[in-house]
C-alpha cells in the first residue's frame, strides 16, 4: 500500500491555499474540491489507497479547522509574531540595525519570521497558517514512510495511520501563525533522512540531514533537540563500520555536525551580545504555577476529571504537569462545545497513554534487529525533549510552560512504538476490530467536536 503525495506537492497546495484564501475565500470548498478531484482521479487510475483516503479526509478537517479559527483564534504567541513578520517587512528584509531586532522577539531564529513577513508583504500575515496546514500534512507522509521502513505490518500502520492523522494535536498545529507547526515538522524530517542516511550514508543525505539541522535550528531552538538522537546514530554507524579511521565517515560526520553549530548560529550570536536564549521571566499572575508546590506539580491528580483546560477565556489552570500534556494534546488551552465528544476524546486518550507505555516497555524485550538502532535514537529523542520540558517548567514556573506543544514530537514517537509492539505481538482478531473502532471513533469524536465549536 502506498501515499500517492508527496512534499513537493503539499509544499504547492499550501501556498495555493493561501493565495485563494486572501483573493478569493471559500478555501474549504475549494480544498475540498481538490480533494475529491484528486481522490477520483487516484480511483480511475485504479491507485487510491486507503492511506490516500484518510490522508484527504483528514487534510479536509484539518482545513476546516484552519478555515473556522482565522485571525487570532486558538493560537499562540499571535501578536509577537504579527510583530515578529512586522520587522522585517519594515526593514526591507534585512535584519538590520540588530539592536531593534533583538529588543523586540530576539529569542525567536529568524527564519519563520522571514517567512512570516513575506506573507505579510504579498499577501496577508495570517495566510502563512496555511504553511504550518502544509507542515502538518507533510508530517503524515514522513510518518508513514517512518512505520514502512519499520516494516509495521500493514493493518497496523493503516490503523496507526489513521489515528495520528486525527489526532486533535495535530489539527490544531494546523492553524497556527507561530513556528511550532513547522520545527515540528522539520524535526520529523531530520530524524527520517538521519535514519536513512545510516543506511546508505552518501554525500547527498549527509548534506540534506546537516540542512535540515540548521533549517530546524533557525526555525525555533528546539528543532536541536534531534542532535542528541542522531548522535546516537552516528556512534552505532562508526561502532559498526569496519573501518573505524575511515577518512570519508569521518568527513561526513564533521557536515554533520557543521549542520548543528550552523543551526544554533542565531544562539550563539545572542549569547554572544549578551542576551538569553529565552527572554526573561515575567510576572504572570494568571499563570504563574509559584503557588504550588513540586510534589503538587507532579503527583495532584485532583484535576484529573476535568479533561478541558480553558484558560483563554476563564483562566483556569492545571497544576499537574503530567495531566495538562493530556489536556492540552487534546484541546488545546480553550474551551470546546459538545461534552460528550469531549469526554470520549479524553478517554481515549489514556487508552493510548496506556498503549504507547506498552510499546516503550516492549522495545526492552524484542529481538536486536536493523531497528534496534533507530529505536535507541528515538528513546534519546524522548528524554532529550522531556528533560528539557521539565527543566523549561521548573525554570518558568507558568501554565503555559507545561503545555503539550513543547513535547509535541512524543506523538510520533509513541505511534512508532506501539506500531512495532503490534507488529511483532500478533493482535488476536478482536483485537484488530478494537483497535479499528478506536481509531474510527477518535476521528468521530474529533469531527463533532469541530461541529459543535467552529
């Protein structure tokens, strides 16, 4: 079974998307449209896959999404980034004088707000979401290739497949202006090539893992979080080689590595002037977590039957980190309509907490095969990203610090997991009936949860 998509193709789509949504509007019909003329066109020529069908549907929805929450709706960071775009428009494009640059959003890499500002320039600001929409579906592609070369058996990958495509998380990353939609994506990308380049380990993958380090880098800082991950791939591919003072491995290495010094230049240049990485703390009353103690923060599951955390309109907080990745992996931090498509979309979402434990835990006991070694790269991936999050929390002791964006990569992640513990644990048949309505009821759920709020 094969995607009929590729990411030059969603590239194209998303800048057409924007375009008709700033000169003609009715982009949803005019997506949707696409999608079905595509989908009929794959049926005749007798190519369209299940995975094609949960693709556009899925692209549809997260459209949808885009298309009900424009402006400042249900985003993050909005105004810095209208600021961010803002400045260099001003300034022709240039980052130039650096001192007004770095008073406004310095702590942000400068390539999105590049981006940003062209949108703004030639269309409208908030036409550049339909980048992040792009993101967001290049994602599901990356994350199919992902479970093929991990030899997922195919009812399990079209199952997992569906469920990552629904996933609330990512139809909300959709719509945003800032650039987590696209570090996530970048992050994604450089893992997949990392791991590629480890089984042929050209010139040609060397250069394109070392350019998307420092296009990942300059997006956002923690798009370096996949440096420890392919460090780890790089030991197993020296550890491996039969000739460890292979004067070519190692040039390919220091590219590597080049990749991730250029990809933290915009750190090292604040560093340099004398700025933080981040911009300093600020006395956020409605958000500041100082009241509560660690061992709260922590272990207080006394939210735990509250599965909306809606603090754009009500301020309302969850003190337990754990629980607000849930929260926020789902809603967001807004409030949504439909009580019963709420409740069932957070049930769910323990049954794959639960799932995806079960897949970590497993990875111990399977066979040492070929994936072995990305499965190590991963499991660095996943503490490298954690520790960070505990530490950005502990360091900024804000609701919004503990929020699911900052771990968003764990999605991926998890469906590798639980992709590989259902391939080599045969699922009994019931059980792959369980596992499809799950999945079909998460995209349900998800559906009328967009029905009644937008």
């Amino acid at each position: 079974m094969a995607i009929h998509f590729n990411l030059k193709s969603i590239l194209v789509l998303s800048v057409g998307l924007a375009i008709c949504q700033v000169l003609l509007g009715y982009t949803l019909i005019i997506g949707g449209g696409m999608a079905l003329g595509y989908g009929a066109y794959l049926w005749q020529q007798k190519k369209l896959s299940f995975a094609d069908v949960i693709l556009l549907v899925a692209g549809v929805m997260n459209l949808w999404y885009v298309c009900g929450s424009w402006e400042n709706v249900r985003q993050h960071d909005y105004y810095n980034f209208v600021m961010f775009a803002d400045y260099f428009v001003t300034n022709h494009f240039f980052v130039m004088p650096l001192t007004s640059y770095l008073q406004s959003v310095f702590y942000h890499p400068p390539v999105w707000g590049l981006v940003s500002g062209v949108f703004m320039k030639f269309l409208e600001f908030d036409a550049v979401r339909m980048l992040s929409f792009g993101a967001i579906m290049a994602s599901y592609i990356l994350m199919w290739r992902l479970m093929t070369d991990l030899n997922i058996k195919e009812k399990v990958k079209l199952w997992l497949f569906f469920f990552y495509c629904f996933y609330p998380a990512t139809g909300y990353m959709s719509n945003w202006v800032n650039n987590d939609a696209a570090v996530y994506f970048l992050m994604i990308a450089t893992i997949y090539q990392a791991f590629k380049w480890y089984d042929d380990c050209s010139l040609k993958r060397t250069l394109q893992v070392a350019g998307l380090l420092v296009l990942s880098g300059m997006t956002k800082f923690s798009g370096l979080m996949v440096v420890p991950a392919i460090g780890v791939l790089m030991l197993f591919k020296l550890l491996l080689s039969p000739k460890k003072i292979d004067k070519l491995l190692w040039v390919k290495f220091v590219i590597i590595g080049l990749g991730a010094v250029l990809g933290f230049a915009w750190g090292l240049f604040l560093l340099y002037y004398g700025f933080s990485l981040l911009p300093p703390p600020q006395d956020v009353a409605v958000q500041s977590m100082k009241s509560y103690s660690l061992q709260a923060r922590l272990f207080d599951f006394s939210g735990f039957l509250t599965p909306i955390v809606d603090f754009k309109a009500h301020h309302q907080i969850e003190p337990n980190v754990w629980l607000t990745l849930i929260k926020t992996s789902l809603f967001g931090e807004w409030g949504w309509q439909g009580k019963i498509w709420i409740d069932i979309l957070y049930g769910l979402s323990f049954v794959w907490l639960l799932l995806a434990i079960s897949g970590f835990v497993y990875l111990f006991f399977k066979p040492i095969k070929k994936d072995f070694v990305l499965n190590g790269a991963l499991i660095v991936l996943f503490f490298s990203v954690l520790i960070a999050w505990i530490n950005f929390w502990l360091d900024y002791p804000y609701f919004c610090s503990t929020e699911f964006r900052y771990t968003a990569i764990f999605l991926p992640i998890s469906v590798l997991w639980v992709g590989q513990l259902f391939t080599n644990k045969s699922l009994p048949k019931y059980g792959e009936y369980i596992l499809a309505g799950l999945c079909v009821l998460l995209g349900v759920a998800r559906f009328m949860l967009y029905l009644h709020t937008i």
